[in-house]
C-alpha cells in the first residue's frame, strides 16, 4: 500500500512539472505571483523571499520558451522584414 502511494505521489509531481513547464509564459509569471503571495500569506516566506520565488517561477527553461529569449520575430518584426528587399535564395 505504501508503494502505491509514493508511486501516485511521485506521477502526481511529474504530472505538475509537465504542465508547468508547458503552459504559456505569461500564464507561468501569473501563477508564480499567486504561488508566491500564498507562500508570504502562509508565513512560509518573508516579502523579498517572495519576490525571488515568483522571479524563478516565472523563469522559461530554455529553447522551448519563445516569449522571453527574442530569438523568434514578433508579428511586428515580421511586418518589418516583409518591407526590406529580400536577396533571392538559390535552392
């Protein structure tokens, strides 16, 4: 019976790390904030412990990330390199 629940505890955690790490950046840095307050409202956390908490939350973890590393266009970027002449490219 023990191995069952550490079993379930342990699918449940990686259950949350995956939707974690997948949801949207901006849906990540919201729920890092309510995270973090719950934590300071528990006493769990003093406020600047908070904050840093909310901080590395709301973090992407790598490539995967597009809204924070810039590496890909915006749609505004896009619309200014659709302006600049292109040099064709050979196949």
């Amino acid at each position: 019976m023990a191995q069952q629940i550490v079993v379930a505890l342990i699918v449940a955690l990686a259950a949350i790390y995956a939707v974690w790490r997948w949801m949207p950046g901006s849906w990540r840095r919201g729920m890092a904030a309510k995270v973090a307050a719950g934590s300071q409202r528990a006493g769990l956390v003093d406020a600047e412990r908070a904050g840093r908490l909310a901080q590395s939350l709301g973090k992407t973890s790598g490539c995967g990330s597009c809204d924070s590393c810039g590496s890909c266009s915006t749609p505004a970027g896009k619309a200014a390199e659709a302006g600049k002449t292109s040099v064709p490219r050979s196949h």
